[in-house]
C-alpha cells in the first residue's frame, strides 16, 4: 500500500519560519499573524515522546481534522483556514514535502483554559472514577454500568493540565470557577451539541465516539472551535461491529502502544523505549483505518 511507504517525519525543519511551540506532536510557526500547525509522525505514550514515529499518523490527525472542521461549520466556527500548501504565504512553499498532507494554517485565537470532554460511553478515567464512587467528574450516574456502557445521555467532563502533564478532570463548577459562570455554560453546550452531532454521522459509518475532547479559544471576540478535532488521538473510536459492553474494546487509536509498553514492563520514566517496527506497522493501521471508516476515502 503507497501510504505504508511515506516518510515518516519526527521533526519540522523550517529555516527562516518563527517557531511558537513545540507540543508532544505538533509544530507550530507563526507565519504573517497566523499559525503554521504541522502534524508529526511523533507519538507520544504515557506522557513521554518516544523514539519510534508512526507512518502517516500526521497526516491522519490533519486531514481527520479538516474533515470535522468542513462537517462542522455550519454548528460552529473555527480557527481553520487552509489546508492547501498553494495557498499558504510563498515562504512556505519551500517546505512542501514536509507540510503537504499534514499541515494546515489557522487563525491565531487565545485558548481558553480548560479542555471540553464530552463522554457517551463509560471507559478510561469514567470507568475508574464510576467504580470508585459511582460518578464521573462528581456527575451521579445509574448504579449498575459496565465498563465501555452507552451512558443515558452524553456527559460535559472538563479537565485541565496538571503539572505532571496529565489531564485532571474536574468538575463544572470549577470550570465555570477557572472561566466564568457564561462561559463554562456556553462551552458546555457546544461541547454536547458538537458531540452529538459527530457521534450520530460516525453510527452510519460503523463507528462509535465513546469519548472526545475538544479546545476553544477567543479570535475577533469570536468563539472558535481549535486545535486538532475528532481524531484518534482526542478521541476512542470503537467500531460498531466489535462492541460488546462489559469489558475493553478494540479501539481505532494508540492504545496498541500503551499495550505494547505495558507489556513489557517499562517503568514510565526516561528515555521512552523505541517501538519494534510491527507494533508501529499495526498502530500506523489503526489510524489510517480510523481515517478509512469515517471519511469513506483512503488517505
């Protein structure tokens, strides 16, 4: 298959470009008052980058992402402008074979500060949180669920980065404490109606959200809908056809990885171990998979 053959790019090299971050997976520039998101191939496990890149998963983030951006418009705004390189500023052209296909060029909004989960299935976080108190982020929930359950009806979860570099959920009143009381209402409700909107459009494409975050920020004092959207490494895709409530799911996202590096007993600190090259072969299929089932379209 052509996409298994694509280079594979851990680190954008820009020369002449201002850089304005570094994430665990993207690279960001700042190009004539706007920003220049690349997709790496980086992945990142545990809260460590590690070594071994995964093919094409920068390409999936981005194109999964312009694909939610372009179904999504008429619900919301959003920080996206092009994905075209032939329409990126000329000093960017240069740089072709590293951003086409994983880049695209935004506008420049301020973020706002907590991170918008919406939950409609019981896994991860939810799922340990429910055993010990029978709620999730402080929202009482029926007794009786099992693990990866369809909840009665889809949850707004927050959560903010702790200094460890996890997320840490917390509850709407201390979201709405962090933002304002309006503000924390508004996001709840496009955080829900977004949710709802995708979830029902991925039922007739085999594939269920049971979980995604979302980030917001402020740009012409218009709310925007930003960063990356709907892909597997915001989200748990799980295909319909294998789901079976009551355990674990097959899942179309990198928990391939966190399996692997679990396996092998790695203790969570430095240096992450590299990947053998069939672990990142599978997880560089699980993502382009995802992409597959939910656009309809090879990448």
């Amino acid at each position: 298959m052509k996409s298994t053959e694509s280079r594979i790019i851990l680190e954008t090299d820009l020369p002449g470009v201002v850089r304005h971050a570094r994430g665990k997976v993207r690279d960001v520039y700042e190009v004539d008052g706007r920003l220049l998101i690349a997709a790496t191939d980086r992945i990142s496990a545990f809260d460590y980058v590690l070594a071994t890149g995964i093919p094409d998963k920068g390409k999936v983030l981005t194109q999964l992402s312009v694909f939610w951006f372009d179904f999504l418009r008429e619900l919301t705004p959003t920080h996206f402008l092009t994905a075209e390189v032939d329409e990126y500023p000329s000093q960017l052209h240069a740089f072709r074979d590293q951003l086409e296909g994983r880049s695209m060029l935004v506008k420049r909004a301020r973020m706002v500060e907590i991170e918008c989960v919406a939950r409609g299935y019981l896994a991860g976080s939810g799922w340990k949180e429910y055993q010990e108190r029978g709620t999730v982020c402080d929202i009482p929930l029926p007794p009786g669920l099992k693990e990866s359950d369809k909840l009665p009806e889809p949850v707004f979860t927050p959560a903010i980065k702790a200094q460890s570099g996890h997320d840490e959920n917390i509850s709407f009143e201390r979201a709405a404490s962090l933002v304002g009381e309006e503000l924390a209402a508004r996001l709840k409700k496009l955080t829900l109606d977004i949710y709802s909107r995708a979830a029902a459009y991925a039922e007739t494409r085999g594939v269920i959200i049971a979980d995604t975050k979302f980030e917001f920020g402020f740009a012409d004092g218009d709310l925007l809908l930003g960063d990356e959207v709907l892909t597997p490494d915001s989200s748990r895709f799980w295909p319909s056809e294998t789901y079976r409530p009551g355990g674990p799911q097959y899942s179309y996202d990198k928990q391939y990885v966190r399996d692997y590096l679990e396996s092998i007993r790695w203790n969570k600190q430095p240096p992450a171990p590299p990947l053998p090259p069939e672990v990142a072969r599978k997880t560089s299929e699980k993502y382009r998979e995802a992409y597959r089932a939910l656009t309809g379209k090879e990448l």
